[in-house]
C-alpha cells in the first residue's frame, strides 16, 4: 500500500512539473524574434486588400514588458502583461501618422481587445478574445 501512494505521488508531481515546462516553453517561444501577421478575423475587407504590401509584424521584449512593430504602415509600441495564456496590450504609443487604410486601425483596435494567447502544435501565434482567433502570427526566421 505504501508503495502505491509513493508511486502516485511520483506520478502526480511529475504531471504537474510537465505542464508548468510546457506553459515555460510556450512563454519563452513569444520572446524569441518577430511574428508576422497571416490571418485575421472580422473584417469585412479581405486579408490582402487590407494589407496589400506590408503584414503587421509584432515582437514581444521580455525585459521591458512591451511589444513593438509595425501596424502594416506605421510602427507602434505599447505595454503588455501576461499571466500565464493571459495577456493585455496597453495603448499603443505614438506612431508616425501616414494613412494606409483600414487595415491598420483593424490591427491596432483588435489588439486592445485581446485577452488570452496561445502558440498552436504548428508553432503559429494565435491571439484570442476568449476562446476565438483573432489574430494569427507565424515566426519570422532569422535572416541573420
């Protein structure tokens, strides 16, 4: 009998310590480069025609707590907070002012909404409002 409980307690400890390197890994996978946007939803105007020459690119630093990119058009900054799969972005900071459509205030009003994250088995960036994709990023590679 005792060496039932100890067995289940090993594997009870092992279960967790598994699921808290998982959430790790997948918090350290945000930080690494940028990510690029490919899908988004909601807008009435197709992806392409939103962004006709330039995707939204985000990066996450780690150290400042914020995040920086750009919107299609005009870069941006803003604050995050992240609590486990939660996140919050704060209001972006000033940007430059060139107009390029509708797509960048698409990209800059989702974002504000956004409350929850999560990176896919296909390694894309998935940024919810609850349970739903709205924003989708995949990993730029290096070129360096």
């Amino acid at each position: 009998m005792k060496i039932k409980n100890i067995l289940s307690l090993c594997i009870f400890a092992l279960i967790i310590f598994s699921c808290s390197s998982t959430k790790k890994m997948a918090n350290d996978a945000l930080f690494n480069g940028a990510w690029e946007l490919e899908y988004l939803s909601g807008p009435r105007i197709a992806f392409n025609g939103l962004y006709p020459d330039k995707k939204p690119k985000i990066t996450f630093n780690k150290t400042t707590n914020s995040v920086s990119g750009n919107n299609s058009c005009n870069g941006y900054s803003a604050d995050y907070r992240l609590d486990g799969n939660e996140i919050s972005f704060g209001e972006p900071g000033p940007t430059t002012m060139m107009y390029c459509g509708e797509g960048e205030n698409f990209f800059l009003n989702t974002i504000k909404k956004i409350d929850r994250y999560e990176i896919d088995t296909d390694g894309k960036l998935n940024l919810m409002i609850g349970e739903v994709p709205m924003m989708r990023f995949r990993k730029l590679i290096d070129q360096n």
